[in-house]
C-alpha cells in the first residue's frame, strides 16, 4: 500500500474530518435519481405530513465482512470498466484515514472515470449523514437496488466529482466515489458512481 487516500468523502464545514453527532457516529461522503443529478422530488404526503430526519431502514441487510476486510473484493476490474473507467484499468488498495477502501485509476493518458469503493469505518449507518445535511451543498435520496441511498457532499462538484452513500444494514454503509475531472467526452460522474455502487449491491448479494 502507497499511502494513497481515496477521493470522496463528507466533510464539515471546518474542512476537516465529519464531526461525531450525538448518538451517531461520524460519516465519511453522496444521491441520484436516474442519471441526471437532480434532487429527488418529495414525497406527495397528506397535508401536515412531518418530514422525514432519517434514512430509511434496511428491511434485508447484506454480510458486509468480507468486503470490509478487503475492499477491492467489493467491484471486479470488469466491473469498474463497465461503469466508466477505460479498459484495462485495474484496482489498488489504498490507506484511508476513513477505513478500507480501494481505487480504480485509468492510465495518465486514458479518458474515463477514476473510480473508488469505501468502507468507511466511522459510519454505522446512513444515520450519520443525516446529521449533516444541513452542512452539505447538496444532499439527494435515492435507493441503489432496494437499498437507501444518497449522493453529498460540502462541495458541489458534480460535474467532475461524485459520491453515492449506501446502506447496506442499519449499521454498515459503503460509498463509491467517481471523478471524471471535467473533461469532455467523459461519463457523467454521478451515473458512474451509481453503475459501481448498484455492482457492489450485486456482489454482497452473491455472497
């Protein structure tokens, strides 16, 4: 291992790592309907209707660790390449000061999405993200394959930088981070992070 951190991750507003809040634990980073980043429209509740604070709860958790203990068994190289990186991208394993996490990154001169998977280890669920919404630039639900979701971030860089959170039980979450740096002719970061999530869910799956 190289000492490399993965890209990705929630951050407070101080720029430093996720403040610890009351109950929860801190998060490390992102939500998409679909493929084109918009938030997600609220639900058409009757009138008075309170709003939901929190994640939704995972009626069918997944074994998780396996794939926290060796992050880069999380997506296959195939995988990472059929979500956006170029062919021929292969996998490292990083250090993280968040927890396990592992990095596909295509060639200096190769066009395509540099992608990673995270276990962050700070976060026993979607609950703590929740708890800094209100920190975030943007924060957007969704579900990866039955499972609760949400893309955020302190920056809203999602035309070249995108981050997906999914909980996977009530007290394990893995997050995919895309970046595509802009550049034309790219795939969009967001759909990319999604692609590499919806694989991992299908991995735990199998397991």
């Amino acid at each position: 291992m190289d000492g490399t951190r993965a890209t990705g991750g929630v951050r407070a507003k101080s720029g430093g790592p996720v403040r610890t809040t009351v109950a929860c634990a801190a998060l490390a980073c992102l939500v998409l309907t679909g493929a084109s980043c918009s938030p997600a429209q609220p639900s058409s509740g009757g009138s008075g209707a309170p709003e939901r604070t929190g994640p939704q709860r995972v009626n069918d958790p997944l074994a998780t660790g396996a794939k926290r203990a060796y992050p880069c068994a999380s997506l296959t190289d195939a995988q990472a390449v059929a979500a956006g990186s170029p062919p021929g991208t292969e996998h490292r394993a990083l250090h993280d000061a968040n927890g396990a996490a592992c990095l596909w990154e295509p060639e200096a001169s190769a066009e395509g999405a540099k992608i990673t998977v995270s276990w962050p280890s700070d976060t026993p669920g979607l609950d703590a993200l929740y708890g800094l919404r209100d920190e975030q630039a943007y924060f957007e639900e969704t579900v990866v394959q039955g499972y609760p979701a949400v893309f955020a971030n302190q920056n809203d860089w999602r035309d070249r930088h995108c981050v997906l959170y999914v909980g996977v039980s009530d007290d394990a979450v893995f997050y995919t981070a895309a970046d595509t740096f802009g550049e034309d002719g790219l795939p969009d970061p967001c759909d990319t992070a999604r692609k590499a999530a919806e694989s991992v869910v299908d991995n735990l799956r199998q397991n």
